[in-house]
C-alpha cells in the first residue's frame, strides 16, 4: 500500500521510517513547534532521494534567512522529484521552490493552481496564509480578504483539521470577522495545544476584540509548555508586551524586551527580530515612556547585519524606525533612495505607500512632524500593503498620532483616537494620556 501524508496524499518513498518522519515534521512546521528540522532530517536521512523532505526543510532554512541553504535544498528536491515523484509532489516541490527564491508573483501563481487540483496539499496551502505570507506580502491591498476567501473557498476539504482551524480562524479575524474568528481559532487550538500558530491568532483576536486580561492570562499559562527555541516563543511575549503598554506598564515591557525580545536574547528568525524590537521600542517612546538609548543602538547594529540592504517593504518600514529612533539620516536616506529606484522601474508592488512611510520618518527623524503628518495622511489607507498584522501595522497609525500630537494638532488626533476606539474597544485611550498631556 502506498504511503501517504496525513492528509491523504500519496508520497514517492517506500520507507515507512520517512513517510513518518515527514508525516511528524509537517505537523510541527505547521504548528511552529521546536524539533521541525530535526524530524525532517530524520526522513531525508531515512531516504535521502525523498524530494518532499527536502523541500520542506529548504522552507524551514527559508524562515530563519539562511538562503544558500534554502536554495540548495530546493535545487536538489526539483532534481530528485523528476527522477521520482507524482505531478503532485513535481507541482509540491516547484511551488515551494518559487517561494524560497522570493519569486512572489509567480509562486502565487503556482499556488493557485496546484491548490485547484490538490486543495489538502497543506503545506502548498500554508504559503499565502498569515501576516508573512504570500499574500501579506504581495503589496496587494486586500490580502486579508484574499486569505479569508481562499480559506472559505476550500474550507469542506478540511473539517476539522487542527491547523486549517487554526489559520482559517485567523484570516477571519484580520479580515475583520473577530468574533467568528476568534471562536474558530479556539478551536484549532483546543484540537492540538501543542501550536504555537494557533495560540499566536487566539492572541491576535484578543488584541482585536480587547480582552487583554484574558490574552495575559494565555501566555502565562502556555507559553511553559513552549520552548524557548521556539519560532513564535519571542513574538508571543511581544504580544504580551503590548498589553502591558494597554495598562501603562513600561516596566514590564522593557523586563519582556531585555529578557527575550532584544538582539542578545532571543532565538527568533531574522525578520521577527528587527520587526518585534524596533516596534515594542517605538511604542514604548511614542507613549510617552524613557527608552534607554542603549537598547536602540544594540538592536541598530543587529539590524544592520541582518537586513544592510533594502528588500521586503515590511523590513524596510521596520528599518526606517530604527534609523529615525538613532537619527541615523544617512542610512534612512540610502534606503529610501533604493526604494524610490524601485517603485520608479515599477519593481515594488506594494507601491507609494512604501517610501511615502519612509520619508514620512525622516521628516520625523528631523523633528518636521508637520511633514510627517503631510506625508503620512494620504497614505494611511495603503498602509496594508507593506503585509504583516493588524497589530504591527498600527504602530504607523501611532506614528501619525505622535506627529500630529507634536505638531499641535490634538483635536485631530482626538478624532483618530475616537474613530479607533470605535472600530475596537479597548484600553487604547489610557495608552495615550502621557503623551497627549
């Protein structure tokens, strides 16, 4: 009999010991669990010409930055799986392939179409959902609604699957259903505790819908049974670190940075380390709370290892406020001048939003708030195409804030505040009374 995944689909290995390694490993990459790699390395060595194995840890190099492994990884799984695979596994391998080459348009393409034919390819499935995703970081404007409609449009093939739950559910909150969202996330969650993905969107919900006691709560208790090596342990506790600043408790957010969000601590893949440290500590200062100018300066210089050059839009953003928070005009305006060349030879999807922010935090940078709020303004509808979260990208609407409290206009921002407030209720005024005097 033919071995299969564990949803159903045939795989080209006749080893028992690698079908189920492969099996385990998918199953804690789609839950962001430690010991992905490990598994996986246990089915490539189990049968080292099982291409689905190595694609599958071509992704997880993929996720910590390590792109010669990746690429290597993927050039030997497409070689493998012409000598031995199904159309499936070939359409599999090349897929993920295109997406580790950072070939978005293209690997969007392919995914579609795969999933029209295999819609419980999982893994395939896996590439456009959550903040980083395909999608999310395509620069279309509506990628939560594309996650949402892709998730309900496959929906019956998948039950009640434990990590379909858990990223359905999610796409539902973003997309603006938190209630729904949230409810079905929860479930997923209840279905596999050992998730890291599926506690991150439960923990988005709550940030939605406010309940920032409850969301508290869930970290305390779960985040023990998580290992610190985790790909989530870091962003979890930023989460937490938001709530904190919800109550005005900077003291504890700083203790959450120093102990595992800053450069030195944590174990986070490249990208969660420059977004998760240089936001927590813009927050911190926009809000109205002392920031060490230390703690800038060494995430600075890590960021600058880890991302010299410009590439996502959702980088560049989080690189532009490092270079704002240390005045570091030389790097902001190099940045910012590869990414003008870019959206001139229309090689930026995500568009104007992407140097309009940029430029709007040098003229931060420069204490020209009322520039940075002439160039934020028109904006702020577009901020979505950077990718990422509801939660991360509102750190430009604070930005926005900040300006137009320093450039005088409070009962402009008032009126945002109110409007926010209204869009989701929760302790996001009291946040704000430091800096709005």
């Amino acid at each position: 009999m033919a071995l299969e995944d564990r949803y159903g689909l045939p795989l080209s290995t006749t080893s028992d010991q690698a079908a189920s390694a492969y099996r385990e490993g998918v199953d804690l990459m789609l839950a962001g669990w430690t010991g992905t790699a490990e598994t996986l390395e246990r089915a490539i060595a189990a049968d080292p010409d099982f291409a689905l194995a190595h694609i599958a840890r071509a992704r997880v190099h993929a996720f910590y930055q390590q792109g010669d492994l990746a690429r290597s990884k993927a050039t030997l799984a497409r070689k493998l799986v012409a000598k031995r695979g199904t159309e499936r596994e070939r359409s599999h391998v090349e897929t993920l392939a295109l997406a580790i080459e950072g070939r978005l348009p293209e690997a969007i393409a392919a995914m579609s179409e795969h999933i029209e034919s295999w819609p419980r390819d999982a893994v395939v499935l896996s590439l456009p959902l959550g903040a980083f995703g395909l999608f999310a970081f395509s620069g279309m404007a509506d990628h939560d609604r594309a996650r949402h409609e892709l998730c309900e449009r496959v929906a019956h093939h998948y039950g009640e699957d434990w990590w379909f739950l858990t990223m359905s559910g999610w796409a539902m909150t973003e997309n603006g259903n938190v209630a729904r969202g949230r409810a079905v996330t929860e479930r997923g969650f209840n279905l596999r505790r050992a998730n890291a993905h599926a506690a991150h969107a439960v923990l988005h919900a709550m940030f939605e819908d406010g309940s920032i006691e409850a969301a508290d709560r869930l970290v305390d208790e779960w985040l023990p049974t998580y290992d610190r090596a985790g790909i989530l342990h870091g962003h979890i506790l930023w989460h937490q670190a938001l709530g904190a600043l919800e109550h005005g408790d900077a003291a504890r957010a700083l203790k959450i940075y120093d102990d595992v969000l800053q450069p030195s601590a944590t174990q986070a893949p490249p990208l969660n380390v420059i977004t998760d440290s240089a936001s927590l500590l813009w927050r911190l200062s926009a809000y109205g709370h002392a920031v060490p100018k230390a703690l800038w300066v060494e995430a600075d210089a890590t960021a600058q290892k880890l991302f010299p050059k410009s590439s996502l839009p959702f980088a560049d953003v989080h690189m532009a406020l490092f270079a704002a928070a240390t005045q570091n005009r030389e790097a902001l305006s190099a940045r910012l001048g590869v990414i003008e060349q870019r959206l001139a030879d229309g090689k930026l999807p995500a568009g104007p939003v992407v140097p309009a922010i940029c430029r709007a935090l040098a003229a931060f940078a420069d204490e020209d708030y009322a520039a940075c709020v002439r160039e934020l303004a028109p904006v702020l509808t577009e901020v979505v195409r950077i990718g990422g979260s509801h939660a991360q990208r509102e750190l430009i609407e604070d930005t926005f804030l900040v300006a137009l409290m320093r450039s005088g206009e409070l009962p402009r921002a008032r009126s945002l505040l109110d409007a926010r407030l209204h869009r989701r209720p929760s302790l996001r005024d009291t946040r704000w009374q430091a800096a709005m005097g």
